[in-house]
C-alpha cells in the first residue's frame, strides 16, 4: 500500500492536536475518515503510531519516529507549493505577524502591497512569537514578522525598523516619575504600577527585561492579551504600560487621556525583522516584501517623533 501525503498531513494534525476529533475538524473531514487514514497509514508501515487513551491520543515510539520523518517531507512538499505560488510578490504569500504588530503596521503594508505588486491574495496569521516560528519552520508560513531572533543558521533575517518603547499613562501619574523629560529610566518605573501583556508576548517579556523585574514581583499581575486592553486601562490611570512607538498613534486616538514619555537615552525598544526559513528559494520576493514593511514602518514611527 502507498503512503499518501493526505495520510502523512492527517497524522501530523493528529500528533499535534492529541485528539481525533480536534484533528479531523482541523482537517475539514468527519472523525471516522481520518481515524480510517491513519489505520492505513499504520498498516503501511507496519505498525502502531498512536496510543488511543482515555481522554487523549499519544504517540507510540514508533509513532514519535515517523513524525519527525513525516515532518522533513511535508516541509519539502510546502517549500515545493509555496516556491510554486510565488511570482516575486505577485503571488499567495503565508505570513505571520505578532499580534504587538500587525494592526498598526497591517492594513498599511497591505495597501502598499496591493498597489505596487498587484497582489493576487496573502494569507495572513496573527499568533505569538513562538507559534509563528513553529509553524515557519514546518513550512505553513512563508515569512514572519517578530521582534529579531537570536542568528540562527536556519533562518534569514532581514532588519526592517527599530520601535522604540514609550511609557504610557494618564499624565497625572506620569508627571509624578522623575523631574524631567530626559531623566526617565526603565528602572525608575514602580513595578507595583507596571500593567503587562500575558505571558507568552515577546513585548511583556522584553518589558521586564529593560526593567530587570521578574513577573512576580509584580503587585498587578493583569495579564491582559491585547496592547489596546493596556492603553485604556492606564489611560484612565489604572497604572502604567510599555507602548512600541509603532502603537502609538491608533492606540492614543482610540484612548483619550492616553499620555506618554520617552525614555532617556539609550531607549528601550525592539528590532523588528522580518524572517523566512533558510531553505526557502529567495527569487525576489523576500527582498520586496521587507522593503515594502520597512517603508511602511520607518514613515509610521517617524509621525511619532
């Protein structure tokens, strides 16, 4: 019996969702057609690959060895698909952005895209920084955008912009930091009045990095999942919050009161990059679209200042 890429997709879905249902619904097919595909599956290759528990799926030893292999080849059919479907930036393109980033940065880059390359469709994933590295490297994003990640042989990284970081309150509570506006520090901000994304944002954590807190040292631990949250709670002085530059704008007209103040030199802020798998083909399109994001965010910033 012949392996099919259909199997090999179903029990991926499957490993990663630990559920037969979830997987099949995942896959758009109903639960007794994908628990059929992955019998045959296990018959092809002579074996059981998962572990039908109680209240949940797991894989047999067998089964964790030909994930990875099953992985390594759907990345090939992907890269394969995905080198297909591009034409520079005239084709579907699969990108991931950081939810910190793409509401502010999106529906400009998007125009510009649409304008300028005639853009045929691009499928766009918002998810945190380490789901949209996960799903990059197994080829189901083409590109992502996050705040720079350490070298890596693996990746291409392109540098787009810097977005620094700004401190945002009602400006009452500002006034009473410091003594001036070219005194700030980060570790002049009282951590029991710092409000947070969740964990798991890269911003939440490169907040308490500049600060040098830990997450429990924190009197309020909000744990909110969206920079627009933050904004208006601290606009109406319910504490304080690291804002990128490349927020301020939507998020100071969305939230009257919104204050901010910048930090001394030398700021605070990220790199933003954009990055793709080192194996994926460069024929144009990668050079075009970190052109086209870095225009975009370098002229949003720039309104800032």
């Amino acid at each position: 019996m012949n392996i099919t890429l259909r199997q090999m997709t179903y029990f991926e879905a499957l490993a990663e969702t630990r559920n037969f249902g979830l997987a099949a619904a995942r896959m758009h097919i109903s639960q007794p057609a994908l628990s059929m595909q992955i019998k045959d599956l296990e018959a092809a290759l002579g074996g059981a690959l998962v572990e039908r528990l109680p209240r949940d799926v797991g894989l047999t030893r067998k089964g964790r060895a030909v994930l990875d292999q099953v992985r390594t080849i759907l990345t090939s059919v992907r890269e394969l698909e995905s080198a297909a479907r591009r034409d520079a930036l005239g084709g579907q393109l699969n990108l991931g952005v950081i939810p910190t980033v793409a509401p502010y940065l999106l529906p400009t880059v998007l125009e510009q895209l649409q304008s300028q390359h005639s853009l045929a469709g691009m499928r766009i994933r918002e998810a945190q920084t380490d789901l949209l590295m996960d799903e990059l490297m197994v080829g189901k994003l083409d590109a992502i955008v996050i705040a720079r990640p350490d070298p890596n042989a693996r990746l291409v990284i392109a540098d787009l912009f810097w977005d620094q970081f700004l401190l945002a309150g009602h400006e009452r509570r500002l006034a009473r930091i410091g003594s001036g506006v070219d005194d700030l520090r980060p570790v002049d901000v009282d951590p029991d009045q710092l409000l947070l994304l969740d964990e798991g944002h890269c911003l939440a954590d490169q907040a308490l990095e500049v600060c040098a807190l830990d997450r429990r040292q924190m009197q309020i631990n909000l744990g909110a999942s969206s920079l627009s949250t933050l904004c208006r709670l601290v606009a109406a002085d319910h504490g304080l919050t690291f804002l990128p530059e490349l927020a301020l704008e939507a998020e100071a007209n969305a939230a009257p009161g919104l204050a901010v103040r910048r930090f001394s030199a030398p700021a605070p802020g990220r790199q933003l990059s954009l990055v793709r798998r080192a194996t994926s083909a460069e024929d144009g399109w990668f050079a075009s679209l970190a052109a086209v994001f870095q225009t975009a965010g370098d002229r949003l910033v720039a309104r800032t200042r």
